[in-house]
C-alpha cells in the first residue's frame, strides 16, 4: 500500500523509540516522533496488513529512500494514526513492533526535506 504524508516547519523527528505518521494537520514540537502530518492511508489497506508477520515502511522523497523493517501488531485499529516502536509495546495506534530505527535513526536529509511545509513524501508499507 502507498500514501503521502506532508512536511511541517515543527517537525523534528527526535524522538529515539518511536516514529509516526498522523492524519493531523498541525504539529506541535512536542510530536517528536511524528515524521509526516496529514497522512492519507486508507484504513482497510492498512487492515490488510495485519496477516503479515513483517513489513517493510519505504519513505520517499525526491532523491531520498529511507527503509524501516518491523514485526506487524495484530491489535492495531486506529483510523489516524500509524505509530512504528523499537520496543514490543502494544496499543491500537501501533502498526509496527521491534523495528529497526525510531524517528532519531532516520535519514537527516530526509527530515530536513520534511520540515519544509510544502514538501510531500510517499510512504509505502509492503
């Protein structure tokens, strides 16, 4: 499945656990671990997902490819959110567990690219 998230001049993507995609049109510099608002993935796409054991998250902008591995949560169901976590915490926002990078390990030129409100990146979830 493919969606686009758009840039926000708050975005900082530092936090070191965590990283989310958010339908939110605002960003606030506490949401440290949001890489992209206005996300527009479909839900049912994204249910689909849940009877894989792994994914594969490839954002993408100009240039730029950035890949995030991570176990699928069976219990995910937000409409929302997509939040990705190194750990095996559990909760309806989170689409991926024990990934290999948190917003901290992604790509600076990337999220410098992302803090520009104009961009717009591509995500795609195999």
């Amino acid at each position: 499945m493919k969606f686009f998230i758009y840039g926000h001049e708050n975005l900082l993507a530092t936090h070191n656990t965590t990283l989310e995609f958010t339908k939110d049109s605002y960003l606030t510099k506490n949401g440290d671990c949001i890489v992209g608002i206005r996300a527009d993935f479909s839900y049912d796409e994204l249910m689909k997902l849940k009877g894989q054991d792994t994914i594969k998250i490839i954002i993408s902008i100009d240039e730029i490819k950035e890949e995030i591995i991570s176990k699928v949560n069976k219990y995910f169901d937000h409409k929302e959110e997509i939040v990705i976590r190194l750990s095996d915490f559990l909760s309806d926002r989170t689409l991926g567990i024990k990934a290999n990078k948190a917003a901290i390990n992604l790509n600076r030129d990337l999220i410098e690219k992302l803090k520009d409100p104009k961009a717009k990146a591509q995500v795609e979830i195999i």
